[in-house]
C-alpha cells in the first residue's frame, strides 16, 4: 500500500497505519517485558504516547484524506480525534514527567 501506489492519500494512509499498528505492537511488546529497566519503559512510553497523538490528529476530518469515502460522520473524526489526542497528550506530559523524575534520583 505504501510502495505501491501512486496516490498520496493512500500513501498517507498506509503510514500511518504501520505507524499506528506496528509502533503501537512494538510498544506493547516492550511494556510487557519484565526485565526492562524503568528508564526503558518511560521513553518507550513516551515514544508510543507521540505515535498515538500523531494517529489521533490524523483522525480529523480537516485532512481531507477520506474526502468522498467517509465512512463515519466528520464529528465523530473531530470528537475521537480530539479525545485521543488529550488522553495520549497527558500520558505524553506524565512520561516526560516520569523521565525527569528517574534521572534526578
């Protein structure tokens, strides 16, 4: 999908689909591991707190990039999009937090 077309919505949408699917498995991966040092799993969450806040801004309608093939309503791209970007914003905020905090002890 994103090698092969000539389309750059469908380009567009193929990477944030890898983005989303396989940076949020290779985080979840690495979350569940026991023998990952707490500095690990703050940066990990970190990283996978910012690819969930860049797959929620591409969630609103403003993008055009499901202009004539919606298949929901532009609200409910605007009310997820917004949310998630709030949710994975403080749990990007309380990482970072998480991180200072590590480093100074």
């Amino acid at each position: 999908m994103i090698t092969g077309s000539k389309n750059q919505r469908t380009t567009t949408l193929g990477i944030i689909n890898l983005l989303f699917f396989g940076g949020g498995g290779i985080v979840y991966f690495i979350l569940n591991k026991k023998s990952i040092s707490n500095r690990l799993r703050n940066i990990t969450l970190l990283i996978g707190c910012l690819i969930f806040i860049i797959s929620s801004y591409y969630l609103l309608p403003f993008h055009h990039l499901f202009d004539n093939n919606r298949k929901y309503h532009p609200t409910i791209g605007w009310i997820i999009g917004i949310i998630g970007m709030l949710f994975f914003g403080y749990g990007f905020i309380i990482s970072i937090i998480k991180l200072v905090k590590d480093d100074k002890t």
